[in-house]
C-alpha cells in the first residue's frame, strides 16, 4: 500500500448545550498494508473556548473503493467540559511521498 492520508470531517456529540466540527487529514501512515493506522490531532473552537485533540486510528476497513479507518476520541477538557466524538476518515486518500532518512548518526 503506498503511502497516504485521509481526510475527515465530523461532529463530536453535544455537552454543555453545543458540539464542535472535527476536521483535518491524518497523519502518516504506521505500520504496512492491513496493518496501518495513522496519527491525528489538531484543535476545535467554538463561541471563545478551544479543545485539544489526538489520538490514532483504528487499522483500516474494507470498503467498496478503498477503506477507511474509525476515529475515536474525545476533544480536551476546557471550560469544565469535554466531547466525545466517534466516526470514520473519508473513504478517498491523497497519495503522499514516503518519509526519507536524511541523517544518520552512529
């Protein structure tokens, strides 16, 4: 499998009268062919406060174009709160250049 990131876009449940819009593209991917996951973070704002989040994603499931990856997690407390969010990364990848070793020490 080449190396790749996916897109997400989703919503986090509602605490505290409001939810937040999760978005962004993973990170590289870990591991090789079934057996990946990828890294994501980043940070949502909503009405003047601002939640944390990160986490790493499930290995992929099949679909009928690709596969996708379940996303689960919950944004930083802030504010005497915190949402939780669980979804999937969207099912089209954007191919990306593999990681290259510029130095080396011994």
């Amino acid at each position: 499998m080449h190396p790749h990131k996916h897109k997400y876009k989703f919503e986090t449940k509602v605490t505290n009268r409001h939810k937040h819009t999760i978005l962004g593209y993973t990170d590289y991917m870990i591991g090789i062919g079934a057996f990946h996951i990828h890294a994501f973070y980043g940070i949502s704002s909503y009405c003047g406060h601002t939640h944390y989040f990160s986490g790493y994603t499930g290995f992929p499931l099949k679909t009928e174009n690709g596969h996708i990856h379940k996303m689960e997690s919950r944004l930083e407390s802030t504010s005497y709160h915190e949402h939780i969010f669980r979804n999937y990364t969207d099912e089209d990848i954007e191919y990306i250049l593999p990681k290259r070793l510029h130095r080396a020490y011994i």
